[in-house]
C-alpha cells in the first residue's frame, strides 16, 4: 500500500486522515469524557462537525449489534437547487425537518458508553448532545493533538475536526465497504465525492495487473526421450 504521504502528495483532492490505531490512540488519550464522546462519536458515525451538533438521544435507535443513528444530513447546495425537507412521519415525529440517513453502530463498547453517558449527563431526549460551536470543537480537537504530541510525538499530517470523518471514510474503505453504502453513510450527493477516498488502495491494483497476460504464454513439451 502507498504509504499516507505519497496519497495525499499525489491526489490534491484526498483529505488528511488517521489509520485505525492513530486515531483511537488519540481518543483514548483524552480524559474528559465530554471531548472524548464528540470524538469519538464523529469517529464512529463519520459525521460532519455540524450533524454532530445537531444530535441528541432522541436521533438513536438502540438494538445491540443492529443499533443505528438516524443522522441529520447537512449539503452544500447551489444557488439553483431549492431547501429539501424531510417528510414527518407522524405527530410525535420530532427529528426535525432536515433529511436524515441511517448509519449503523455496531461497536458494542461504543453503544455501551454512549448510553451511559446519556444515563451519567441525564440528557432528556430532545436536548442536544453539545451545546458549544465549531469554534469549541475546533479548540478541544487542537488541544487533544498538542497534548497526544507531547507525549507520543507528532503526527505525519495535519489535523482539524474533519480527520474524524476522514478517517472514518478510509476506513471503511480498507474494509472493502461498497461505495454504494459508503456514500449514504456520508450522506454525500454524488458518489465522485465518496470516490476520492479510495486513493488509499494503490495496492489492490497490484492484484489485478497481475492477473493480466502481457506476452503469449509458451507451455514447454515435455520429451518422450
């Protein structure tokens, strides 16, 4: 595989982000349990800085391994295209108006401590997980690099909330995740902006070049004699 510098070095469109192990090294290291859930919540839902501060008990369906997350999908839209609503399904629907897609949880240990966490921070349904900005994020995610660095070193890439989505979306892609679903899970609009993560698979290419003949193959005969 491409080592993560040569991917980003060759590719302008591939975002920083962190393998598996950086990035829950960086989760576990933080100590207040307030960061450390938004983190790790952005981690384990790939969601955008805005959905996550938009959410609260009320988006989670919880299910053991079959839990989900009914998220709040924010898009960038062009001056031609009209605000889309989201169909209530009833009366006592109150997940607002904006579309939402349904990502899966099926960390077991993730489930566990966020419902602790609403259990520990007495969250009643429709009061958001963070009252705070993306100023507030941006500060807790610079402080958690500095004080991860200090300890352990620096990081090959520069990091900023968006590394958590990042992250999340590569690795699903190491994970042979069809693009299909990756692309709902991201709620993204066009699938060419889900394609630009699998840059990092450089290697599977091999595989397939060498599945391919590039000269006629010359079978020996054995002799009789």
């Amino acid at each position: 595989m491409k080592t993560r510098a040569e991917v980003i070095q060759a590719n302008d469109s591939m975002p920083a982000y962190l393998l598996m192990p950086e990035i829950t090294g960086l989760i576990d290291s933080e100590l207040n349990a307030n960061r450390r859930m938004a983190f790790e919540m952005m981690w384990m839902l790939g969601c955008r800085v805005s959905e996550l501060l938009l959410l609260t008990p009320r988006h989670f369906v919880f299910n053991g391994q079959s839990s989900y997350v009914n998220m709040p999908t924010l898009k960038r839209r062009t001056p031609d295209q009209t605000k889309r609503r989201r169909k209530r399904l009833n009366d006592s629907d109150t997940l607002g108006n904006l579309p939402l897609r349904q990502i899966p949880i099926t960390d077991v240990q993730f489930v566990a401590r966020l419902q602790s966490y609403m259990v520990t921070e007495r969250l009643p349904d429709n009061r958001r997980f963070f009252g705070i900005t993306r100023r507030t994020i941006n500060r807790w995610v610079d402080e958690a690099v500095s004080n991860y660095e200090a300890q352990y070193g620096p990081f090959q890439v520069h990091l900023s909330p968006h590394v958590f989505r990042h992250s999340y979306a590569v690795n699903a892609v190491l994970h042979f995740t069809p693009l299909k679903i990756l692309q709902g899970w991201l709620g993204h609009a066009s699938q060419a902006n889900t394609e630009i993560y699998t840059k990092v698979l450089f290697s599977d290419s091999f595989e397939f070049a060498k599945r391919i003949a590039w000269r006629p193959v010359i079978q020996a005969i054995d002799n009789p004699l």
